[in-house]
C-alpha cells in the first residue's frame, strides 16, 4: 500500500504550520517533520494532532540524533515516514572498542557507566 498522498501545501496555511515549527529546528529538519505532518495531517484531527506531532519529533529526532524509541513505536513512525526522502544523514552505530570507566554511586554499590 502506498503512503497516503501529501495535502497540497496552499490547502493549510502557512501560519498554521508554522505554529508547530519548534524554535531549535534548522530549516532541514523543518523541511522535512512539515512534510511528516501534511502527509498525515487528515489522519489526526481535533485534539489528536498533538499526538501527530509528537510522532513528528520522534521521527526527526530518530533521523537527526539516533535517538532510539519501543519496537511498536519505532514501527510505526519509520511506515508513517516511507517515502520521505531524508537525504544525507549522519551514521549514529555504536562504536567498538570504546573503553568505559566505571563509577561507584554514591547511594549504594550500584555502577554507573561513562564513555571516555
């Protein structure tokens, strides 16, 4: 099944959109969590486009900074995003190798662990 059809950009208003930009977004990541919600701006109406939107920041924030969310979650979000070309990205993979030091808590013998 093909992702659904993105709404014209003329049919929402550039001030309505806008109001969702988030103050810290380069024009990239803009660019691209705007067109993750005209994709599926009709799904969410009302109240639940809030909950799109947060859809969005995940998305973005899993393309931009390798954050990593549930199975279920991560699912959803990357289906909701097929289609989108996102362009060169950085690589986020685990490093080998990396030595960690390992600290003691200073409630109890619990360890905390912090890369080099």
């Amino acid at each position: 099944m093909p992702p659904p059809a993105e709404p014209q950009a003329e049919a929402v208003p550039e001030p309505v959109l806008e109001q969702w930009r988030q103050y810290n977004e380069t024009e990239r990541q803009w660019a691209l969590r705007r067109r993750f919600i005209l994709r599926h701006l009709a799904a969410y109406p009302g109240a639940a486009i809030d909950q799109l939107l947060a859809l969005s920041v995940l998305w973005t924030n899993h393309v931009f900074m390798g954050c990593r969310y549930s199975v279920q979650v991560m699912e959803k979000v990357l289906k909701m995003a097929e289609g989108i070309d996102i362009g060169e990205t950085r690589s986020y993979k685990l490093v080998p190798n990396r030595k960690l030091k390992r600290y003691r808590s200073p409630s109890d013998s619990e360890y905390i662990c912090l890369c080099q």
